[in-house]
C-alpha cells in the first residue's frame, strides 16, 4: 500500500490478553509514530538518524465479540508534512517497539 505525505495512515493493532483491559486506559497509553530512519556512512563511520514525521491517534479499542481475549487498537497515524515528505509504501517493512509501562 502506498500513502501520499500529509494523509493518514491507518493502522490496526490486536493485543492477545486474558485479562480485561479498560479501553480508556489502553487508548490513552498507546503511541504510534511514523518514524523515518536514515543511515548514513562517512569514512566508514555510520550514523542513524531518526525523525518523527508522524504521530498516531487511537480511534476506538474492542475486545472480541467471542471472549477469546483478543484486542483490536485502531487508527490513524498522519502520513507527515503534506507535500513535504515522499509517499509512503508499507508493503514489506513495518516496525513494532513494544514498550511496557516504567517500574
């Protein structure tokens, strides 16, 4: 799928849990970004440079109608500056960073 910069992305997210979840707090705790990742090599020297180009909005989170424990998160994370960025294609290379919360 590819996504021209500056329109929304959707997104859709299942979490497996057997514990009852409150939606409010899943919503409010879930962040997504469109994060554009670069390397770079100078003189054998490589750097990495990250810039958020996005960030996500949770529109409604449901558990399965069967019980069977399955969350669904959905979406939409804006697709960068319009015009500023390159289109977006999402067909082979999409990255998850599962965080939990701080102890």
């Amino acid at each position: 799928m590819s996504y021209t910069s500056g329109i929304p992305i959707p997104f859709r997210i299942a979490i497996v849990s057997k514990a009852i979840l409150d939606p409010q707090m899943v919503k409010s705790s879930v962040k997504v970004t469109l994060v554009r990742i670069a390397h770079l090599s100078i003189n054998r020297r490589r750097s990495r440079i990250d810039k958020v180009l996005g960030v996500g909005e949770v529109w409604k989170v449901e558990d399965s109608a069967d019980g069977a424990g399955v969350w669904q998160i959905t979406g939409s994370v804006s697709g960068g500056k319009p015009g500023g960025e390159v289109s977006w294609a999402l067909a082979d290379f999409v990255q998850f960073r599962v965080r939990g919360p701080p102890v």
